[in-house]
C-alpha cells in the first residue's frame, strides 16, 4: 500500500484547496488504487464535513502543523536587515509532523502557487522546510502541478529557490510560463502538466441553490475577494474600489437581462470574515441594494457549499468572471466563457496556454466598472468562438490533467 502526506494544504476553507486535493486523489487512485493520504488540516472536523466520501477515498485528516514562531520573529527582522532574506532559520518539524512524513512512501507539495511570493517570504520557506524534511528522511518529494516563482525581483530568495527545487524527486508545472522560468533556473526534472482541478467531478448543489438559477433569463457568475483590495494603496482607494464593482453590476442589472450571482470561493469554515469572499462581497452586495435590485436579479450565494457543489453552480452559468483562480479553472473545465481577474502568474499562464492569448484576463490593479464591463461585453460578443474553442481543447486538458499522477506511478517503480 502507498501512503502519502500531503503538504501545501491546511483548510478547505478554500475551495481551491479542496479542488487540488479532491482532484489530485482521483488522479492518483486511477493510476494507484490502493493508495492512502495524510491530509494536514487545521480541524479535521470542518473539513472532513466538506467531503464526506473522503475515509471511502483513502483519506485520513491530521493535525496541521502551524508556521513556527522562529519563522516569524525571522520575517519581522529581515524587514530591518533585508540581507537576512536568503538565511531563513532552519527550523525543525514538530515530531508529530515529522513521524507522520516518516510514515508515508512520498510526499506531494499542492496548493498550486505554495511555491510562489503570493503569500510572503515566512510561508514560502515554511512550506520549503517541510519538504525538506521529507527529503532529508529520503521520500520521494515532488512539486506537484504547481505555478512557480517568479522570484526574478529577490536574487538572495531566487538563489535558495534554484537550490531548493533541484533536490525533488519530480516536479510538475501547470503552465509553460512556469516551466520556462524553471529551465531559465537550469532546473531540470520539471515537466508540463495542466492543472488537476480540471478534472474534479461535480456533485449537485443544494434545490434551494439551483433554484436561484433562472433559466429564462443569462446568468452571470461573479467572484471577487478581499484580496483584490491590496493593490489599492490608501483606504479611501479601496472603498473606492469597493463601489467600482458594484457600480459595474448595476450597470449589468439596468442594460442587461441577466441575473447575478455572486459566487464565493474561499470562505472559513468556522463561519468568520476572515479572507471571506461571501463577507467581502455582502459589502459589494449592499451598494448593488441601495440602487433598488433584490433577491430577483442578483443573490450572493450561501458560504456553505463545498468545491465539488460550486462547481455544479458555475457550470449553469452564461458567464463568468472570477478572482479566485480555481473558481474560473472550475468555469473554463465545464466550456463556460470567462474572464479571468488576475494577480500573479497562475490565471495569465492557465489562459495563454490554454487559448494562445491573454484576452480574457483582466489585471487586478486595473479593475474598475469600465474595465470589468469591457470585458463583459467581450465575454458577449466572443461566446460562440470561446465555447467552440473549450468544447475542442477541454478534454485533452482533463487528459492532460492527470499526467502528475502517471510520471508519479513510473516515480514510485523507479524507488
């Protein structure tokens, strides 16, 4: 029996997280049935709710092993002597982490773009540590389906990175943005996959939730969250940003006959505002009320349902456009015509591979009503192309989507 521990992942909080493990099980249950999977999470109740079927599939959730003080007196220094940022302290596991890596037959780095300064220096080399670990113990390590780096800006992190990604086992990019930039590296055990969430299954969403859907009329499902806020520099910027996008869906609601709903994709399972998208765009949502629209033509959806139920949900909409990466991956896998609102390499690299262009990405620091309804209208005028296009290119990429799983198996004969 194979065992593997999961790292990259700590909450299903993100449904994109879910969507990565999720998928990431079907693949490699395909290609090794009888495999088994320690999940870390920070509470193995929440998060097993989410997927009930998860004990059927091999899972077993586990105690998450939280980012060690020494990390963090680490970042709050080297903001003072940035010369510290290529010498993170090198922290060890907690023994209930590193006994349950020494149990496994490998381990697998999700998360997508762990690997990356989306979430700040201290998580990078947090995460690093632990596959480190696994390294050190002598397990098959690899970097899976991931967007890497750039860290082209920070030569002393750029430097460790190189080191760093030369010791797994295999590693596997979801966008040829990423494997150029690992070749420029001179890393060399990369290949080119596509993104496992591409072939997630969807289960059915709640009646009360479909039934939000109107079928006579187009629907438009919408993601934005908090994190879109952090390219406005000033408050009165943000809260200005704040009512460009509900200024865009007014618009949507007086010139078009379609019906909004407002999509969350990360949202706490312990109910709080914390990164919540629900909660980000309730505030969206009440700018959109004041101008006189109601539960019949725009809803934001309940913060309850789980990856696989959401993408039961964008799959009936007419468009969509989304800031969570995951959510418009969920869009583009089901030939739904999208706009991407991106902020790093991953949404850029997942359209230009995907149609040879970034057209249909639109750069979060450029989000206004006007730019959002450009792209809206484009999403219009171009359907029938977009949903020609996916209809032909969408099921080689769920093909493609599971090729971590096969070079794994040719892996695990090879150890």
């Amino acid at each position: 029996m194979t065992k593997i521990y999961f790292a990259g992942q700590d909450n299903f909080g993100n449904r994109g997280c879910e969507a990565l493990i999720r998928s990431n099980i079907k693949t490699i249950k395909q290609q090794v049935p009888e495999a088994t999977f320690l999940v870390p999470t920070k509470n193995e109740q929440q998060d097993a709710g989410q997927w009930p079927d998860a004990e059927k599939q091999g899972v077993m959730f586990i105690s998450f092993e939280p980012i060690p003080s020494s990390i963090r007196w680490w970042g709050r220094f080297r903001r003072v002597w940035p010369k510290l940022e290529g010498s993170p302290p090198r922290f060890k596991v907690t023994t209930v982490t590193r006994n349950a890596i020494e149990s496994c037959d490998a381990l697998i780095m999700t998360g997508g773009d762990i690997i990356a300064l989306e979430y700040g220096v201290e998580s990078l080399y947090y995460w690093a540590r632990i596959c480190e670990t696994a390294m050190e113990l002598g397990k098959p390590t690899i970097l899976w389906a991931a967007s890497v780096g750039p860290f082209s800006n920070n030569p002393m992190v750029e430097a460790k990175m190189k080191s760093f990604l030369k010791r797994f086992s295999l590693i596997t990019v979801r966008e040829t943005a990423s494997l150029n930039y690992m070749r420029d590296l001179g890393v060399k055990n990369v290949e080119l996959v596509i993104d496992s969430a591409f072939s997630l299954d969807v289960e059915p969403a709640p009646e009360t939730v479909t039934a939000l859907i109107d079928s006579g009329k187009s629907t438009l499902g919408f993601n934005v969250s908090p994190l879109i806020r952090k390219f406005r520099d000033a408050d009165d910027a943000k809260e200005q940003l704040d009512v460009q996008v509900a200024n865009f869906l007014i618009n949507v609601l007086n010139d078009l006959d379609f019906r909004v709903l407002l999509i969350p994709h990360v949202d706490p399972l312990d109910g709080s505002d914390d990164n919540s998208d629900s909660a980000y765009m309730e505030k969206i949502l009440k700018h959109v009320r004041e101008a006189g629209f109601g539960n019949d033509r725009i809803v934001n959806l309940p913060r309850t349902l789980n990856a696989a139920q959401l993408k039961d949900v964008i799959r009936q909409c007419t468009y969509f456009m989304g800031a969570r990466t995951h959510a418009t991956v969920a869009a583009l896998s089901q030939g739904v015509p999208t706009t991407s609102i991106a902020y790093s390499i991953k949404a850029k690299g997942i359209n230009q591979d995907l149609f040879g262009h970034t057209h249909y990405v639109l750069e979060t620091p450029e989000v206004t009503s006007f730019t959002l309804m450009k792209h809206l209208t484009m999403l219009i005028n171009d359907s029938t192309d977009i949903r020609q296009h996916l209809q032909s290119r969408i099921p080689e990429w769920k093909e493609k989507s599971c090729r971590s799983a096969v070079l794994f198996k040719t892996l695990l004969a090879k150890s």
